[in-house]
C-alpha cells in the first residue's frame, strides 16, 4: 500500500504510538488527523507535526464519535486511511481489586466497541476510495493474557477477533480497503508506566514496523518480540502463557 499522499485519522494520537506515527506519516507527506480526549494535550501534539489537524473528542461516547465521523465526512472526504489506536487499561490483580466490573465496562468500550462504532461509520467513505484501509491496534497479550492485565487482554483478544473478520468479510465485498492488525508488545510510553514500560520498545518503532508492513500487504503486524510469543502460543498455548506471566 501507498504510505505517502494520504488522508489519515489517528485515535488517540496525541502521545505514545500514536503520536508517532502521526509524526512518521505527516513525515511522508500524508494529511493527518489526530483526535484524543486532552484537548490542550492534542493541541500541542498537532503543534509539533506538519499538516496535522487536532480535532478534540472522546471515540468512547457514542455522540462524540458519531460528531466525529460527520465531520470528517464533510472536511476530510479523501479520508482512505482509519487508524483505531485510542486505548484504555487498568493494571491490577483479579481477586485483590473492587470495581472490577466496571473496569472491564470501561475497556471494553474504548479498546473493543470503539473501533467497531467508528469503523461502521467510517467504512462508506473508506470504500469511496481507490485504496483505503482499517489498522487496528490491539497487542501482544491479545494472544497470552497477562496477569495484571485480565481484562485489558480480553478487550485485545475480541478486537483480534472482529479484526480477522472483518478483513475476511471486505476481501470479498470491498478489496479496495484493507484491513491490519498492529500488535505490539511493551512499549515504553506513559501509557505502560504502571506496568515497568520502560523496559519496552520505543514507540517509533512501533510506526517505523507499521509503515513498513503497509507497503509490504503486511496485514498481521507482530512488531519486536511480538513474533515469538505468537509462534510460541500456536505450538503451546500454556508455554506462551507461562511465559507472559513468569515475573509477578
């Protein structure tokens, strides 16, 4: 796929792995729009990009995401590229954590419901397009749940699910939008804080391994050591998990 001269929407662009890529794309030459709930923090974000716009807004709320997606198709009507990054966790135990519930509910939405609402609004102008796509951010613990990370995961696996199906499904009804999946690992942002992410990759990498599959019709994208533990869950699933979980 064509990585420069394209019109981009990046959720929850402003910091971490959206914020780099909106800057290795706006880098390109392509039009990029950021959204994200901060609207000083995106606002600085886009200060620091070339040709990135920064339209403030919560993809979690219904409304806002239904505003969002009316706007876009009435000034941005070239949009080929939708980038579902905007995420949501909360790093604890099960059995040592209350609200948990509502937790889950919380994840869910942003991580899961989310990229399918904006998705279904999104896909009748994607498909105007010659060449368009869909590039869902889900993760490394989508395939090996981490312990602290319950329920975050679970929000992960089922958007790797919807995601799988959804390229089947437009491989046959639409060819001309395709559909990734960017599954990274830890990453070192602020983000991952709580979960020792300095010890991650840094987020660049992350954009530099999703260009890099674009161009290359890459639509599983294990970036760093992503790979392995993949390979490793489909020879044996407890090995995987025993792994993800060796340090407390």
């Amino acid at each position: 796929m064509n990585t420069t001269n394209n019109t981009v929407l990046i959720t929850g662009g402003s910091a971490g792995i959206g914020f780099e890529i909106a800057a290795l794309l706006s880098e390109k030459g392509n039009r990029v729009i950021i959204t994200g709930r901060d609207e000083q923090r995106l606002k600085a974000a886009a200060s620091k990009l070339k040709n990135t716009t920064a339209i403030a807004g919560d993809v979690s709320d219904p409304a806002q995401a239904d505003a969002l997606a009316e706007r876009i198709g009435r000034e941005f009507p070239d949009l080929n590229i939708l980038i579902n990054n905007a995420g949501k966790a909360y790093y604890y135990k099960l059995g040592e954590e209350i609200d948990v519930a509502q937790k889950a509910d919380e994840e869910m939405q942003t991580n899961y419901i989310s990229p399918i609402r904006l998705t279904e609004k999104l896909l009748p102008l994607l498909k105007k397009q010659d060449e368009a796509a869909v590039i869902n951010v889900t993760s490394i613990v989508a395939f090996a749940p981490g312990r602290r990370l319950a329920t975050y995961a679970a929000s992960k696996a089922a958007l790797h699910a919807y995601t799988r199906t959804l390229r089947l499904t437009l491989e046959k009804t639409a060819p001309n939008v395709r559909v990734f999946e960017l599954m990274p690992p830890l990453v070192n942002t602020d983000f991952s804080k709580e979960i020792d992410g300095h010890n991650g990759i840094p987020p660049r990498q992350v954009a530099d391994e999703l260009l890099t599959a674009l161009e290359n019709h890459q639509y599983e994208i294990h970036v760093g050591n992503t790979a392995q533990l993949y390979q490793l869950s489909l020879s044996s699933p407890a090995e995987a998990f025993r792994v993800m979980n060796a340090v407390e």
